[in-house]
C-alpha cells in the first residue's frame, strides 16, 4: 500500500472532515490549511481511507488514487438486504458446473472491502475455481482417507459416509474457498475475527449473485489432519488455515425462509 495524501488546493475547503475522522489522528492543516500528513504520519497511518472517502469536494486523494474513480456510497433497500440475510440457506447440492467465470472475478473483487483488525491485510484466499480441480481434490482426498488405518472420528464418519455414497467434505461443490492468516501481520486478537468476517460478507454476496455456500468445518477438520490435502490448497508461508467455505450454483430452490426463534438479547 502507498501511504501519501495529495490535494487539489484548487478544490480544498479547509473543512478539516478530513482531520477529524482520521482514526489515528495522523493528519493535520499546513501553513496553508491544506491537509497533510503531520511528522511520521505515513508511519501512523493505517490507510482506511476515511480522509479520501469522507471529503466533500474530491480534493484528496490517498496513495495516488483518483477520488473519482470510487463508487458512490449508499445501498439499495433496508428490506431487500433482510430478505438476503434470512434466504441465506447452507447448500449442500450443487449443479457439476464451473461457477461462472465472471461470478468469480466479482467475488474476488469484492474480497478487498471486508473490515479487518487495524486495516491490516494479514489474509490469504486460496481459490479452487473448477469442478475438474474440486473432483481432482475429492478424488485425493479419499484415496487418502482410505488409506489410514487408524483414523479420527471425523476421518471415519467421512470414510464411512463416502463409502455408502455422501460425500461430508466437499458435498459435490464445483469451488471452494479457504482463508488463511498471517498471525504475525495480523492485529493481536483479531486474527481469528478477519477471516470470518471475510468468509461472512463473501457468504452473503454470493447469495446477492445467485451462488450456494456452505461453511466446512468438516473440509476444514480434514484439512488439518492430513497434510498432505492441506497442501494442495497452496496455501503461503506464514499463513495458518482458518476456514474453508464451499461454493457453486446451487442445484435446489428454497422456497421459503425457516422461521426461526428470537436472537438471545437482553438490553443492558
Ligand atoms: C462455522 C460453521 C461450520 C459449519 N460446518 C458445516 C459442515 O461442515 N457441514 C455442513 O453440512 N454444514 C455445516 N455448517 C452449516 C450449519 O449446519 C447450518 O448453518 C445450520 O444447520 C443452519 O442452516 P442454514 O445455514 O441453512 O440456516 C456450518 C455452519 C457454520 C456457521
């Protein structure tokens, strides 16, 4: 990430919104009461961006970037993202077919934007983007599992569904997504927060664009007990497991939201 702050004199009001919503305080008027780093504020900053985003003339611009070319804030309908949430379904059959190639580049794109711990980029996201690479991995994987003679409760429940024809790991899904963190990058306490969030706002998008998910602590069990599967998920250096989510077109249509009982909630 560059850390720099530039400003078009020619649009600044000197309103200092700027000023006032940056977290860490980095950012102060010049002589000129225009906006700039104070001393070492590149070495403060986090680059959340709020200066840039928050700017009501397009006069500042972060690390290079033409505040033009953001997409304007705001969302749709309260009620439609309700609906969203309570059709999120976990989809267990998915059609044999390649998420669409576009579909994929969305979701990717839209991986940028989750909030993480302090801003940092301490995640990786290892993709498996086609049936013939996911069919590749199942086939692996329980060749695998076949193999061990002594195996955990998991591996066994696996081994003995696969067997009378359930597959419990990947559920037959054309893609799958893990997530992993560098506990070393990531803020202390937040580094098992990021990847979920990740994994949550990539859940529900998915839904928007007419995907299936499952969450996988099965696949995600699995993973971690055999290295050797683990590995094929190229995971880098540094980087632990955190979770695994499947991903597809879904082969079923719910009908109906479930109806659940109320959230555990006490105002206090
Ligand atoms: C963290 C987490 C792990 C899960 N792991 C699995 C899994 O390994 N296999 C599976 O079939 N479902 C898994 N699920 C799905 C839950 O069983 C599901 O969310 C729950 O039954 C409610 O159904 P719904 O998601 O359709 O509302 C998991 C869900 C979460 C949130």
């Amino acid at each position: 990430m560059i850390k720099s702050i530039t400003v078009d004199k020619s649009k600044c009001i000197h309103c200092g919104m700027c000023i006032r919503d940056c977290i860490l305080q980095c950012i102060n008027f010049d002589s000129e009461k225009i906006p700039c780093y104070i001393e070492n504020g590149d070495k403060i900053c986090v680059g959340c961006q709020h200066c840039m985003a928050i700017c009501p003339k397009g006069a500042l611009s972060f690390g290079g970037k033409n505040p033009d070319e953001s997409d304007a804030t705001g969302y749709g309908d309260s009620e439609d993202l309700l609906r969203l949430i309570k059709s999120r379904r976990s989809v267990r059959f998915f059609q044999k077919q390649d998420i669409p190639r576009e579909k994929l580049s969305e979701i990717i794109d839209m991986l940028a934007f989750p909030p993480k711990g302090g801003n940092v980029d301490s995640l990786h996201f290892s993709i498996v983007g086609t049936v013939e690479k996911m069919r590749a991995i199942e086939k692996f994987t329980y060749e695998t599992i076949q193999a061990i003679s002594a195996a955990s409760p998991v591996i066994e429940f696996c081994r003995d569904n696969y067997n009378k024809g359930v597959d419990f790991i990947y559920r037959g899904a054309p893609s799958m997504v893990a997530v992993s963190v560098n506990k070393e990058k990531a803020i202390a306490g937040c580094e098992n927060v990021d990847p979920i969030i990740a994994l949550s706002y990539l859940e529900l998008y998915a839904q928007s664009l007419g995907l299936g998910t499952l969450w996988s602590d099965v696949a995600l069990s699995v993973a971690n007990e055999l290295p050797e599967v683990k590995a094929l998920l190229k995971i880098p250096e540094g980087y632990e497991l955190n979770f695994i989510m499947l991903l597809g077109v879904p082969a079923i249509k719910y009908k109906r939201t479930v109806q659940r009982e109320p959230a555990n909630v006490r105002i206090v």
